[in-house]
C-alpha cells in the first residue's frame, strides 16, 4: 500500500513538472511573440520617419533615425531567428502592417514641411485672394485660357500645418474650385508670412 502510494506522488509530481514545463515554455513563447510584435510598432514607423526626413533633405535627422532603425531591426531579427515559428513570422508581418499604420499617422500629426497649393477658378476670385492674404498666406495669381474659357490660378505656398485652415478657406469661398496641392522640398526668397511660419 505504502508503496503504490509512493508511486502515485512520483506519478503526481512527474505530471506537475511537465504541465509547468509546458507552461513555462508557453509562456516564453508568448513573450517572444509580443517583443517581436512591439518591436515592429517600433521599427517600421522609425523607418517611416526616416524616410521622409531624408525625401525632406533633413539629412543629419535621417541618420540619426537610420542609426535607431538598424539597432531595432538586427535585434528584432534576433529574437524572431532564434526560435522559428510560423506563428513568429504571422506576427512579424503584421506588426509590420500595423507599424506602416502607426508611422502614417506620426506623420500626418507632424505634418513635416511645405506645400505649394495651386487652387483653380471659374471667375476671378477677388475675395478669396484678400480673405488668404489677410490669414497670413501670401498669394499670387494667374490668368489663363482653358479649354471653355479664361480660367485663374492662385500659388499658395504654406506650411502642411496649416493645410486645413488653407482648405477652409478655399472651400467656403470657392467651393467649385479645383485645389492641388505639391510638395515643396526647397525654396528661398518670396513673399513670407507666417503662411510660412509652423506654429509654436
């Protein structure tokens, strides 16, 4: 009797070992999991930032991101070699997805650097050049022929920041208007206002 119940406790002991073994190891997986997941939502939008720093000629800015970027990425690649999985590579790729998300929205709220505004017109648009003008954008405007008549040009050119009080205007002074927007990677001289001029 003693000793089946001897075995029994070694039988019992032998199961609890390998259950918190499995769990130990599910656990660790799962944390490999979420560090490849979290370096991802690091990574990719670093990447993106780095890129645009560099399109935007912010060179010095672009280093150092490219510097981080490497760093991250040798290390993600690390973890994600170290114990290959399927399920490593499911969440590598849509950390990466997310991460392009998360790096497009960084940049729409930095809104880095200029655009030249080109806003087209049916009618001479008399108002809204003043109404521009008065909110701080410099203005200057075209006459040309198109295909049913003289159409007008304005060039505007201001800061992405303020992109949206631009639109505004445009929209409630010419909501017919036909607006298109470039980037600007480089200009000097010109008439500078604080259209120009990101604010504090």
């Amino acid at each position: 009797m003693t000793r089946k119940i001897v075995n029994f406790s070694l039988h019992l002991e032998l199961i609890f070992g390998i259950v918190g073994v499995c769990y130990l190891e599910r656990k660790e997986v799962m944390g490999q999991i979420l560090l490849i997941l979290l370096l991802q939502l690091i990574y990719v939008p670093v990447l993106t930032l780095r890129t645009i720093m560099l399109v935007k000629g912010r060179t010095v800015i672009a280093g150092a991101l490219g510097t981080v970027e490497t760093l991250i990425y040798i290390f993600a690649l690390g973890v994600v070699f170290r114990d290959l999985t399927t399920l490593g590579m499911i969440v590598y790729a849509l950390g990466f997805g997310f991460g392009i998300l998360i790096g497009g929205f960084i940049e729409r709220k930095l809104a880095i650097g200029y655009n030249m505004i080109q806003v087209h017109t049916q009618d001479f648009p008399a108002e809204l050049i003043q109404v521009i003008r008065d909110n701080g954008f410099g203005v200057t405007h075209y006459q040309g022929q198109g295909r049913d008549g003289i159409r007008y040009r304005l060039d505007v050119l201001a800061a992405r920041t303020r992109m949206k009080i631009l639109r505004n205007l445009v929209e409630e002074y010419e909501p017919k208007a036909f607006l298109v927007a470039f980037d600007s990677v480089d200009f000097k001289g010109g008439y500078m206002l604080k259209g120009l001029k990101r604010p504090q």
